[in-house]
C-alpha cells in the first residue's frame, strides 16, 4: 500500500532519532518504578523513620511536574533539546549511581529530585520531538514511545527484587517483631505513592544491613548506553562543537529521492525550509504569554483545556490505582492475603505495557479519536463493573487487567488527536504533559485523604467519577474540534504533496 510505504520511508529517513527518543522514554521508565520497592530499604540506609523516607516519593513527582513545565523552554532549536535530553538521560544514570552513597534523607530526597527534574524534561521533550518529526504519522510513534516508559516501569522492580531485604535491614532488640509486618509495608509502597503507614513502628538505630546497593549500580549502567545514544545523535547532526568540521552529512537514498524531485515540489519544499520556526511547542509560561492568543477562536483555548482535563483525569487514575489497589484489596470485603494482593500492582502496571505494545499495531489502523473513545468508554465501564462485583476477589484481578489495557494508551492517543486538531500550532504538548503530571500528582494525594477519612470502598467510587469526568470531558473535546476552524484548502491532509513535506529532514533541523 502507498500508506505503507510512506510511513516505512519517513521511519527510515528518522530512524536514528526515533530510536533515540524511544531509548530516552526507557530512562523515564527506568527512573519511575524502582522507588516503591526499594523504599523500605533506602530507609535503613538512611535511617529515617517511615514517615521521613515518604517524602522522597514527593520531592520526585513534584520535581517531575517542574521538569514537564519547564521542559518546553528546550525546544526551541534541536541543539538545545538534544543537549538537554543527554544531560537529562546522563543524570539519571548518576542518580542512579549516587543512591547507595545517600546516608541521610535529605540528601537522598535531593537526588530524587533531581531524577525528577530529568523526567519530566524527557517527558515533555521526547514528545514534542516526535511531534514535530511526524505529525499527522505520529500516532503510531508516540504508542511506541510510551510502549518503552511501560517497559522501563516492569524493569526496574525485577532488577531491584534480587537484592531486597527480606527482614528488616536494620538488625535491633525490636527487629524480630517488625519483621512480621514487612511483607504487608513493602507491597504498600507501590510505585508512585506510599500507602498509610504511620501506624507502624521499625527500628531506626542499629546495624544496617542491605544489598539494594547492587540494584541501583545495575541499574545505573543499564541506563549509561542510553545518554550515549544522545551523545551519537548530537554527533551525526554536526551538533557537537568540537567535531563539527562544518560540513553536511551525506545524504540517505530517501533525502536523494527527494532531492530529485520536479522542480515546482523543490520550490515549495524550500519555501517551507526557509520558513521562520513554528511557535507551537513552546513552554508553558511562553504558551500562556497573550502575544500567542491574539486573532486565536475561544474553541483555540478550549482544545487545550478539554485534553488537559482528559488526561488530568486518566494519568491521575493511573497514579491512584496503582497507589491504593493493593491496599483495597487487603481490606474488608474483600481480605485479599496480602502476597495475592501484590501481584495486582504488577499486574496493572503489565497490562499497561501490554497494552501499549498492542496498540502500536492498532494506532496504524484506527485513528486517535477513535482510540480515546474505547479508552474513555471502557474505563468508565470497568469501573462501573468494579463497583457491581465489589464482593468477587476474581473480577478485581480481571477488572485491574482491563483498566490496564484500556489506559494504555490514552496519553499518545490524545497527545496525536489534540495536536491534529490544531494542525501543530498551538501548545498541545507542553499544556497536555503538564495537566497529565499534575493530575498524577494531585488525586492521588486527594484519594488517599478520602480512603483515610470515609473507608477503602470509597476507593473504586473515586475512580467511577474520574472515569465519568474523562469521559466528560473528552466529549467537550469532540464538540469543540467540530467548532474549531478547520485548515485551509492549500494545508489540507488530501493533498499528495504534504505527507513529503511533514517528512522532510529539514523540519527537523530546525
């Protein structure tokens, strides 16, 4: 098919850059999951009580969310967003490396959240990268890109799992009676949000005694090949001073093709070469200054507001269900045994890899708008079904399975739609990364008060909401695409000559 073919030839022509944003999103993943199963240890290496270890976990997402803010701010030239995503990719590899070296909390929360900063630069980075490479292509590419982060995510817990501790690590009079509940602390200390512990006691004085040394070090050179890539990226697009002779690579058998083309197609690809850079993409401070909102339609604003809010809802239901699952299913009625109980993190976070890996395939096919309606739909539904089966152990295995899959791919389904809508002008990226961490951040913190106050049933009932409020949302989104203007006649996606265009190497030069 000619579909096929132009796809595969944009791929190829891209294909260092491709994978290099993929590798990147590793990190991201790589980075993001290792806390909750190392918490328990990391306490012992600092000697911190329970309460003071959880406040790593914020001092990341907070720092994560700056990082997705003020990511934008390197993008404005592709010198400036390869560097920082090499530097980003490196210090998480230094994070990494320094961790076993942390003997206080401080220092430790320090570190983390530097690895914060350097995530949500990735975050924000990657993405806008493989925007503007692909663009109306990029669904397929952004579901790959999170298939990684996904990966990374499933990676980490395993390398950690070898060297954790499995009595307490800090040996005292008292350790044979915390030793018992440990199992029950460490399965509540998932990835992304600490459980309520405050209720339990573990010494804090004594003989430390931990190998999660290893994990982190393992961990460190697994990533190392990943800010290398950066580095080879920077050096083949004459990037790096001190290797730049001042001469152009040579150029592919694609870029000949293209080169060669009728003379009218060579003028209105240089036309648009020579076009001054877009403004689109911009950090969010730059997005909100009012010299980008003049002549803009009210629909302009409400694209961006609709897909923060989708995303706000379906990053943020991710976060809390990840974070209190474990602990619902412990809980009366249900009274899970608590090692059945802590597989079902690890099965949610699976299904979302899964999931991911699925819809590459199926993001070639189906078009993004398509795909967040199944995701909205049957979140919503599965929810609703949580809800009715309340009392069956089975269901929330099955039900946590389903979520899974159908959250997978939310995120690039509406980062492709939204950015479609505004033809890659508007500052869909920025605003949609920065609503997606801040939701991440905020319910879960708003649904752990609720469980604490009103009981763990009231845990499914927060999820149908936010389900019901995506879904909500997302058919705001629906009716303002319908008002938004729509592109005109000589930019429009029919057109032979634009899918050349949007693959041109010097888009991304620039």
């Amino acid at each position: 098919m000619v579909w096929d073919e132009r796809v595969a030839a944009l791929f190829r022509r891209n294909l260092q850059p491709t994978l290099t944003y993929w590798s990147v999103f590793f990190s991201f993943g790589l980075c993001i999951a290792f806390l909750g199963p190392t918490l328990l240890d990391l306490r012992c290496q600092t000697q911190s009580s329970l309460s003071q270890i959880t406040w790593v976990f914020f001092s990341q997402q907070f720092c994560l969310l700056l990082g997705s803010c003020l990511g934008g701010v390197f993008k404005r030239t592709l010198s400036q967003s390869l560097v920082a995503l090499f530097a980003s990719s490196l210090a998480i590899s230094v994070v990494f490396a320094i961790i076993p070296l942390c003997h206080n909390v401080v220092v430790l929360a320090v570190v983390m959240a530097m690895a914060g900063l350097a995530m949500g630069c990735i975050d924000t980075i990657s993405n806008m990268q493989l925007v503007k490479i692909y663009q109306k292509d990029s669904a397929i590419f952004l579901q790959a890109l999170h298939f990684f982060v996904g990966f990374g995510a499933l990676l980490s817990p395993l390398i950690a799992d070898p060297f954790l501790s499995d009595t307490n690590c800090i040996l005292s009079n008292s350790t044979l009676n915390a030793t018992s509940n440990l199992p029950h602390i460490r399965k509540s200390l998932v990835p992304h949000h600490p459980g309520n512990l405050s209720y339990y006691e573990l010494p804090m004085k004594g003989m430390v005694v931990t190998r999660v040394s290893y994990a982190f070090w393992i961990m460190a050179l697994i990533n190392l090949p990943v800010p290398i890539a950066v580095f080879f990226l920077l050096y083949k697009e004459r990037l790096v001073p001190c290797f730049n002779n001042g001469r152009r690579p040579l150029l592919s058998a694609d870029e000949l093709a293209m080169e060669t083309q009728p003379a009218e197609k060579d003028n209105h690809s240089g036309a648009l070469q020579r076009a001054p850079p877009d403004r689109g993409h911009d950090d969010l401070l730059s997005c909100c200054q009012s010299k980008n909102f003049r002549g803009a339609p009210y629909s302009y604003f409400a694209v961006h507001v609709a897909g923060a809010l989708v995303l706000f809802m379906s990053d943020g239901i991710i976060g809390e269900y990840s974070g209190f699952v474990y602990s619902y299913a412990v809980e009366e009625p249900l009274s899970v045994v608590h090692k059945v109980a802590g597989y079902l993190p690890s099965l949610f976070w699976g299904f979302i890899t899964l999931g991911r890996l699925i819809s590459i395939p199926v993001s070639y096919r189906m078009k993004p708008a398509t795909m967040v309606s199944i995701n909205v739909v049957g979140v919503l539904v599965t929810f609703l079904l949580l809800l009715i089966f309340s009392y069956s152990v089975v269901f929330l295995f099955v039900g946590t399975a389903c979520l899974g899959l159908f959250l997978s791919s939310t995120f690039p389904s509406m980062l492709a739609y939204t950015e479609d809508i505004l033809q890659y002008k508007g500052c869909a990226t920025t605003v949609l990364v920065t609503g997606a961490a801040i939701g991440e951040m905020v319910l879960q913190l708003l649904v752990g008060s609720i469980i604490h106050d009103q009981g763990s049933y009231s845990f499914l009932v927060c999820g149908m909401i936010f389900g019901g409020l995506a879904f909500t949302f997302y058919t705001f989104l629906l009716f303002f695409h319908r008002m938004y203007p729509k592109p005109s006649s000589e930019m429009d996606a029919s057109s032979p000559d634009k899918p050349a265009m949007m693959g041109d190497p010097g888009l991304y030069q620039g």
